[in-house]
C-alpha cells in the first residue's frame, strides 16, 4: 500500500518543491509573522508559495491577514472537501491552508485523523514551489512530525531567556530523537545587528557543548514598531510598509531562502515531504491505511 502511495505521490509535481518548516519552541517569538513576510517577499519574486497554518487548535494566519475562510483542516479531515478546496488566497497570491482555532479535538489528532491528513496532501494538485509549514508552540508530535519532514528547519528565536531555552529543548529532540541536524536561526524582534549574534551565541555556546548539530544564522530581523501597526491593520509589514527596517531584513531572508538548495534524498520534492511524514509514524495501523 506505501509502495503505491508514494507512486501516486510522484505523479503529484513535476518540479521540485522547497518545504521549509518555521518554528519556535515557544509561542510569542514572532513565528507567524516570520512566515507570513517570508510567504509574502517570495511571492513578490514571482514563487508559487503556500502556507500552511499547522496551529491545528489555535490557527491565527487568517486573522492576521483579515482573511474569511469558509472551510478549513477540520473539513477535509471529516471528508467534507478536498485539501484543494480549502485553499484561500492572501497578499500577493500566497495561497494558505486554514486550520482552525479553539478545537481541542484538533489539537489531538487521533491515528485515523493523523493518517488522514496526510492523505490529504498526497492528493494536493495545486502546483507550487515553495510550502511554508507555520507549526505550533511547544515540541508536540506534530510539531516534531513536519519539523523532521520539511527540508529545512527555520528555528525563530528572541532575545528571551524561555525563547532560548524553548528553542535548545526542540533542537535537542529532533536531534536526538528524529535524526534532525541542521537548523537555521532567525533572531527576532533584535535592537541591533550585533544583540541578533550575541543572542545566536548564546544559542550555540550550549549546543556546541551539549548537542551534534549545526546551527546557521540566516537572519536578524530588527525590533519595529510598524510590524505591530501592520498587524493592526491586518497586514504583513512587507506590504503596508516595506521600506521600513524589519521589511527589508524580511526580503532579504527570503531572497536568501531562495538560495538554500533542495536536496533530492530524502526531501527532494514534496513527494518526500509526504513520504517521510509516512515513515515518521510508527504505527502500523497507519501505514495499513494509507
């Protein structure tokens, strides 16, 4: 039956596809906005980008962006629609996958529901380049799921001492626990340059010593206030004020994704994406579903 998924998985894109998981450890380190600006910048340079909103319990893209949603993860996963038709359309073109907000139920996928979801995206026919996967706060299964299934693992960390710490304990379990090793850091919500590499320092001065893993600084976003009059107007800053400082820094980490080169073993495409979330479950029953 796996042999068969992945068979029809492959029939899925043509073109390879960057998955890039953004995380935390925490919540209220600026990780949506880190996603949606990302999203944003990418689209502007001509990317196909979609965004999914794995809060599964606490979604909050769509609010961000003042967007109405009519169906969400909830609907596909009880067989109302298809991945495709909860697609809605923000800034720029970015198309976003909406989760829902106050579902306990959500938040505790059972195996079928789990199973389900990803058999929802094995049979996604949008064409895209870039998925941008905004996980949950905290280090849950799903969080561990996409985190250790995308290619690329965006850690958004600030100059807290329960953001930095949030961030090891993460780090330390898909390392050692999920076989995850390279993460790239963006310092968050920094006053200067220099406080953003004294704040990756202090990150990498206790995983050096404690953990085998590689740690790349890929951005230091400014402090700014337009970020919150932004979110106030229900914006991404890169849109109502893109010249302003965070804007920019913005851009530029999304020209750097661009750049960040997609493996063909095992994430190559969004194939692999879809396959390595398969073999990330252990249970059988699962596997048996599928």
């Amino acid at each position: 039956m796996m042999a068969d998924q992945a068979s029809g998985l492959r029939k899925m894109t043509n073109h390879q596809v960057k998955v890039i998981a953004v995380t935390g450890g925490k919540g209220g380190v600026g990780k949506t906005n880190v996603t949606l600006n990302m999203a944003v910048s990418l689209a502007k340079m001509g990317k196909r980008v979609m965004v999914l909103d794995a809060d599964l319990g606490l979604a909050n893209v769509d609010v961000l962006l003042g967007i109405r949603v009519i169906k969400n993860l909830s609907h596909v996963l009880s067989g109302e629609c298809t991945l495709d038709e909860v697609i809605v359309h923000g800034p720029e073109g970015v198309m976003i996958i909406p989760a829902t907000s106050g579902t306990q139920s959500m938040v505790e996928l059972t195996d079928v529901e789990h199973a389900g979801l990803i058999q929802a995206f094995s049979s996604l026919q949008t064409p895209i380049d870039i998925l941008l996967i905004d996980t949950a706060a905290g280090i849950s299964n799903m969080v561990v799921s996409f985190a250790q299934a995308a290619q690329d693992v965006l850690m958004v960390v600030c100059d807290e001492p329960t953001s930095i710490t949030d961030a090891y304990a993460l780090i330390k379990i898909l390392s050692k626990q999920n076989g995850v090793y390279r993460f790239k850091i963006v310092a968050n919500m920094v006053r200067s340059l220099r406080e953003g590499q004294d704040l990756f320092t202090k990150l990498t001065r206790v995983t050096d010593r404690f953990l085998d893993v590689s740690l790349e600084l890929v951005a230091c976003i400014p402090f700014d206030g337009n970020v919150r009059q932004a979110v106030r107007k229900q914006k991404t800053v890169v849109d109502a004020f893109p010249k302003t400082p965070a804007s920019l820094a913005f851009k530029a980490l999304a020209n750097r994704a661009c750049d960040w080169p997609i493996p063909h073993q095992p994430g190559g495409h969004l194939e692999f994406f879809i396959e390595k979330l398969l073999l990330n479950d252990n249970d059988e029953s699962i596997k048996e579903l599928l």
